[in-house]
C-alpha cells in the first residue's frame, strides 16, 4: 500500500516508518495522524515484524502538528484537532504495547508532536545537531501525542514541567544528559547505528521484549505488590514460550541462543 505522508517498509523482521513531509517540516496533519494509526495497526498485527524504526526525511525529525491547517480550519479547528489527536494517539498506543521494540532515529529537530513521538518510543538514537523542544504553549496549545504521559517519566516531574511551561530547547547532548536520548551520534553516523541496533533487537526474544515494555509501562501507576505479581506472571509465561525454553536451554549448554520471537 502507498501512503502520501508516510513511507512504510520491511526489510526482514525490521519495519521502517518514515514521516516524508519534508517540505512542511515533516508537520502532523490529519493524513499523517491516520496514516500512522493504520501503519501501527499493520506493524502490532504482524509476527514477522520484531523491530521498527520510526525516522524521518529531510532536514528535521518533526516540526509539531501543522498551525497552518489548524489555522485553515477557522472555528472547525477543534473538531480536527479532536479527531487528528485521536488517530496520533491510536498509533502510539499500539506502537507502545505491541512486543516490537520502537526505535526513534532522530534526523533533527524535534518539537512538539515530533518530540511527543520521540519521547513514546523504547530507544532514541539522535543526530548531535537535532534540537528537542516541546513548544505547545508558544502557540497557546497544551501538549498531546503521549508527552504529558511519558515526559515525566523520563525526566522528573519538576524538568517536564519546565520544558512544557518555559519550552526550554534541549540540545541533543543536553537531551541524552536528561534521559530522553539513548545515544547521540554524528549525521553520517545515524543511519549504520540505528540499524545496526534494530537488527540486534530483531534477533531477541521479542515476547520478552513485549513483557519489558508491559511492566514499565505500568510500573508508575502500580503499588510494590501490584507490579511484583505481575512480574511473577510474565516471567512464567515467558519461561513457557518457545524463546523462554530456548533461552534457558543455550544458557545450560552454553552456546548462543537463537530466537524466533515466539
């Protein structure tokens, strides 16, 4: 399937989600919202697919949602926002939950949306010249696309609250000394990084990886007892798959496991 916003492509068990608006700065429009919506659904409904990179064309990751088409939409704009928003937050959410680990190749400056999708994903791998800012309230607009969720979950409270009351720019150095990056590398660089990070989470046990993402996601909202028992619970279904047998076995035998995400 061709989409106009977006590009989508496997290679293997690596999926590639590509924003290609670059000549609006790779702006969130209603299309983009859907297409990533629909994108997910097809990334968290495949098996094949253990891994998926979420990148970018042209000089910037993401400039926030497109004002121009809010603007366009005159007293119209709120019922857009309200379904755009629903679409963006329905591809996250299934992003977030599926076991595929999500990996954020950051080209560029990433504001607003583009930072709230960055922030979603399990590892950010950025480019040393990309810039990070939440910037919602330069426009009068509050956050959306996750960030209220997930940026105070990487950073604290107090820094989550400076960078979305004062929209603070966060240099990508300053961005991994924050924990909102994983690794920081130069422009000729990023493409080999991420994808040499995304072939060796495509080779893990991706149930497992799965479960990771379970526990963390709900490790905030939960009490000692909660979480433990679900840790008990998903350890045990692990030891159960076809990965958690096989892991245990090469241990045993001392020689490299070989997953089949499975």
């Amino acid at each position: 399937m061709t989409y106009e916003t977006l590009i989508f492509d496997t290679a293997g068990s690596i999926a590639t989600i590509t924003l290609n608006r670059p000549d609006a700065a790779n702006a969130m429009n209603p299309l983009m919202a859907r297409e990533l919506s629909a994108i997910a659904i097809k990334c968290d409904e495949s098996p094949d697919i253990r891994a998926v990179i979420v990148r970018a064309t042209g000089k910037m990751f993401c400039a926030g949602g497109d004002l121009g088409v809010f603007g366009a939409a005159g007293d119209g704009a709120s019922a857009l926002i309200k379904e755009m928003a629903g679409d963006l937050h329905m591809g996250i959410s299934r992003l977030t939950r599926m076991n595929a680990p999500v990996i954020a190749a950051v080209n560029g400056t990433a504001a607003g949306a583009g930072f709230s999708l960055a922030l979603s994903a399990d590892l950010v791998i950025s480019v040393d010249s990309a810039k990070f800012v939440m910037a919602y309230t330069n426009a009068g607009l509050s956050p959306d696309g996750s960030s209220s969720y997930f940026l105070p979950r990487r950073v604290g409270d107090r820094r989550a609250r400076e960078l979305m009351l004062t929209n603070r720019v966060l240099s990508a150095e300053e961005a991994l000394d924050w924990g909102i990056v994983n690794q920081v590398v130069a422009e000729a660089d990023l493409d080999e990084t991420v994808g040499k990070l995304a072939a060796k989470i495509a080779a893990g046990p991706t149930l497992a990886y799965g479960q990771v993402k379970s526990l963390l996601n709900a490790s905030f909202d939960n009490g000692l007892e909660t979480q433990m028992e679900l840790e008990s619970r998903g350890i045990a279904d692990m030891a159960r798959s076809q990965d958690g047998k096989e892991g245990i076995q090469a241990f045993l035998a001392k020689r490299k496991p070989t997953f089949k995400g499975a």
